[in-house]
C-alpha cells in the first residue's frame, strides 16, 4: 500500500522530477497532464469517476484532483454537475480538429467566408469553441475604408458573442455546463445560465445568432453555425459597426449566410436543417432561367430534342 504523500508507484506526490531520467519524461506534471487527457479520451463521453481514474493510472486522488482542476480551468476536461464523473473538453477536441489536415476548417471553409464578405462588404469571422471562449480561426476583412479591427487567435467569450452562441445552440448543454459558459462572462455584461438558455433555445428556432455590442462597444454581429453530425464545430459570423446592423440590415444579411454559405461547404459540413429547408424553399420558388426552363418544356411536353 502506497505511504500517505506519494503515488502509488511509490513517487513523492506532486513531484514533477519523478519521472524524470533516462527514457523518463522531463517534466512530471506536464506528463501527468497528458496521461489524463488520454484516459479521458479513452473514457468518452460518458467519462470517469475520479477514483476509478486514480487506480487506473495509479495516481494520488488528491494529486490527480489538481491536475484535473487545471485541465478544466483550460477547458481541456469537464465535469458532470450530476455524477462528478470527468470527460474530455471541448478544447481538447477543438485542437484536433483545426489541426488535422482532413478537417481543416480554415482551408475548408475560406471560400465561404470570401464569398460571404464580398456579398455583405463586411468582416466576416470563422470561430470554434475553446473552452468557454471561441478562438477566431479566420477571417476575410472588405476593402471599405471604415471596419471593425480583428485578428486571428483573438479569443472572446462564447456566451456573449454571436460565434459563441451559435456553437453552444447545437451542443449538448447540461445545467452544469450552462453555469460554467455564464460564469465566464464578463462583469459588464454578465448572462445568467437561464438566459443562456434562453439564448441558445431562440437561436435553433431561428437558425442564426445574435450580439448586439455586447461584446464590444459600438460592434453588432450575426453568426450561423456549421455543424457535423448534428453538433457545431464552427461559425460564420458577420461582424459591422452596429449602426449599420440596424433590423433591416440584419434580415438582408441573414438571408446572404443563408443562401451563400451551404452550397461552399464540404459534404461532411452543413448548416442547421431550418436553413437548409429554407434555402431549398427559395430555390423552388425562383424563376426558372434559360436552359432550366428550356429543360423543364421539354421534360412537360416528353420531348428530348431541342
């Protein structure tokens, strides 16, 4: 039985040099950090109690419970508000998926938001999820002299901006979760859990995200989530000085990430079925134009020659 203070290979709780000599890791802690991470990965989504986790890796409970508590403070881990039990975050994954080279999402979608900037004259954003934050991944400025400054890598809270919010509308959000993205806001603009709900439940209604300088003063955006398999990973967000996002503005603006969006995403990607449904709508209703109606004549009359 291993003695109070140390692991039970033995090593001094908390010792980073334990590991430490030939084919040993340099650095205890970080290695320990890794350890985890991929035994939450093995875990799933249902993840590990703490214990079950402690013997498997044959760590100290209260040594793990720190490393734990660091990787959720990065959003590397989380942790069931029911069941105590830890699973992988979402910024654990968000890495995988903006490095790997099939799921590349700049590459992959840098046509979309070029087109969308040029139908908009706008910025136009690509953001995922890290943590309680969204990292732009992205971005394609218009050529107009006054714009909204931005960068790439910048990161902003998820539950205040319009990126942030069209992601959390299609992930699964327990109360837990919900508390965790609400007390990473910002004292000036604070969002309850309740109305983060609120929030998420009026964007997979409408289909589109909103702020409304409530991330920065005097900037407005409206975002659309990219989704695989039903869950964001993505979001196309344009962002304008809000005295030119009036209601107006907004609905035209809408309907441009509607219509110019879907058609320049990869099969594995799309948009929320409202907006698919809706695109096929007004493409239905649109008029038929010289070799489409010239087809659809001949298909009526039965006839394959012109």
């Amino acid at each position: 039985m291993a003695e109070a203070g140390t692991t039970p290979s033995g090593n001094p709780e908390g010792d980073e040099q334990a590991t430490a000599g030939p084919g040993g890791s340099p650095l205890g802690s970080v290695d320990k950090a890794l350890t985890v991470l991929e035994a939450l990965a093995g875990a799933g989504p249902a993840g590990v109690a703490l214990g079950d986790l402690s013997r498997s890796l044959g760590l100290h409970k209260a040594s793990l419970h720190r490393t734990l508590a660091a990787l959720r403070y990065r959003g590397y881990a989380e942790q069931d508000a029911a069941t105590g039990d830890y699973r992988l975050g979402t910024a654990a994954t968000a890495l995988a998926t903006v490095y790997l080279g099939e799921e590349n999402l700049p590459a992959l979608l840098h046509p979309a938001l070029v087109a969308v900037c040029r139908a908009t004259d706008e910025l136009v954003h690509l953001g995922a999820l890290a943590g309680t934050e969204i990292v732009y991944l992205d971005k394609v400025e218009p050529a107009r002299p006054v714009r909204v400054w931005s960068a790439v890598g910048r990161r902003r809270p998820a539950a205040t901006t319009a990126l942030g919010r069209a992601l959390l509308a299609y992930r699964p959000l327990d109360e837990g979760l919900l508390a965790w993205y609400a007390d990473a806001t910002p004292e000036d603009h604070p969002v309850s859990p309740a109305a983060l709900r609120e929030i998420c439940d009026g964007v997979r209604a409408d289909g589109f995200a909103t702020e409304d300088e409530e991330n920065e003063p005097g900037i407005s955006c409206v975002a659309v989530p990219v989704l695989r398999g039903g869950q964001s990973v993505a979001a196309v967000s344009v962002t304008a000085p809000a005295e030119r996002l009036g209601a107006r503005r907004r609905r035209e603006i809408e309907a441009i990430l509607r219509d110019v969006v879907p058609p320049l995403l990869p099969a594995t990607l799309a948009v929320p079925g409202k907006l698919a449904a809706d695109v096929a709508a007004a493409a239905s209703r649109r008029p038929a134009s010289g070799s489409d109606r010239r087809s659809r004549v001949r298909e009526f009359n039965g006839s394959t020659t012109e």
